[in-house]
C-alpha cells in the first residue's frame, strides 16, 4: 500500500486549506494469507504452523517448506487460504458444545481396565 502523507504545522497551512493532515491512500491489490499445518511424522496429524502470504498455492507450500521445514520439522506440508477457513463463534460454545455433556457414554471415565492394558 503507498501512502502519501502531509502534515501542515500552524501557521504553515496554504492559502484555501482549513488545516490538518492530508492523507492520500493508494489501494493496491493484496496478497492473499495462508494458513500453514505440518506433519512432523508419518502418522501423526497436521498441526498448524503458522501463517504467510502468498500470491498461489504452489508458492504458499514453497514459503512454508522455507520458512517452518528449515531443520527437517516435517514430511507433509497442507496450506489452506485463509478466507476459505470457517470457525465457530465464541457466543455459540454452549449452543454447539454443552449437548454433550449430558450423554456420559462418551467419555469412558467409568470403564475399569485390565491391568494388561498399558498407557491408556
């Protein structure tokens, strides 16, 4: 974005000016952010990295190899633009989550183990 700023001290404002900055803005086209998730092994899930921007898809997985692959981190990298993600609003948490909390089949706190099962 180029930005072209005035700024008139008193008594240094032109003939015809009520005074005040003047700030001219330049829109320029933007490029897009990424969200960036790596898989650090074979058969783990990817976990989200970070982010970058990029103008396509090709790049955002070349910048990502660069910027969070350095040190050998990962075997799989996804991108994914960031104006394609959809998330939950906070306001709607009880609404989306807490029907759940009723149905205590789902969380097997009350099974009993045998003590041949380990790390579990």
């Amino acid at each position: 974005m180029n930005i072209q700023l005035r700024k008139f001290f008193y008594g240094d404002i032109p003939e015809g000016k009520e005074g005040g900055a003047t700030v001219v803005q330049k829109h320029e086209p933007t490029i897009p952010l990424w969200e960036v998730f790596i898989r650090s092994k074979q058969g783990l899930d990817h976990k989200h990295a970070g982010s970058l921007h990029a103008t396509d898809a090709k790049m955002a997985i070349e910048n990502a190899r660069d910027v969070y692959t350095r040190r050998m981190e990962g075997v799989s990298i996804w991108v994914v633009e960031s104006k394609y993600i959809h998330a939950s609003c906070p306001d709607d948490a009880e609404m989306l989550f807490d029907p759940a909390n009723d149905k205590v089949y789902r969380h097997p706190t009350f099974y009993d183990l045998p003590d041949e099962v380990k790390y579990m």
